[in-house]
C-alpha cells in the first residue's frame, strides 16, 4: 500500500512540473537550452516581491540566483511597498538581460 502512495505522489509532482514547463518557454532564456529535465523556473524578483517567472537551464539559474546575493537585503522583507517591488523587479530584469549578453557575446567572439 505503501508504494501505492509513493506511485501517486510521484504523478502528482510530475504533473505540477508539466504544467510548469508548458507554462513556461521550454528553453533556457540565457542560452537556450531545452532539455525539459535541466530547467527549472527562476522568479526575476524573488518569490516575495513578484510572481514573474522565466525558464533558465540549472547552470544558467544558479549563475543568476548568486547575483542575487549582492542584492540590497530589502528584497528578503516580507510585503515590501508595491515601489519597492518593482525596484526589485527591474534589478531582476536587469541582471537577467546582462546574462543574456554575456551569453551573446561569447558566442559572437568565440563561436
């Protein structure tokens, strides 16, 4: 009965990770990987400020969370003010779009 309960736990995380991934683009924004098994959905403001996601491969998520960390320590408060939010919001944007062209870059020079 046991292994019952594991075989529809296991269906119904499988089914919330569909639903992510058809939500999602199904590719990594910065580099445009699509294996389905390696992304995972980043929150541009952090999970506090704002529900918007974008799809990044594990490499290219855990490179954007560690610029996270020299974020103002603000963005880590609950129900920050909504001008606060959307601070936090563009600073997200913005060091995603600075990924992408890092990215972008090494492919132009380097190939």
């Amino acid at each position: 009965m046991d292994d019952y309960f594991k075989d529809i736990s296991k269906i119904i995380e499988e089914n919330k990770w569909i639903e992510q991934f058809i939500s999602a683009q199904g590719y990594c924004l910065v580099c445009g990987h699509n294996d389905p098994l390696d992304l995972e959905l980043h929150h541009i403001a952090g999970r506090k400020n704002s529900s918007v996601t974008v799809s990044l491969c594990r490499n290219c998520h855990g490179k954007i969370s560690r610029r996270q960390r020299n974020w103002p320590k603000v963005w880590l408060n609950d129900n920050n003010p909504i001008n606060i939010c959307d601070a936090i919001l563009l600073r997200g944007y913005s060091d995603l779009y600075r990924l992408v062209s890092e990215k972008y870059l090494e492919r132009v020079l380097y190939g």
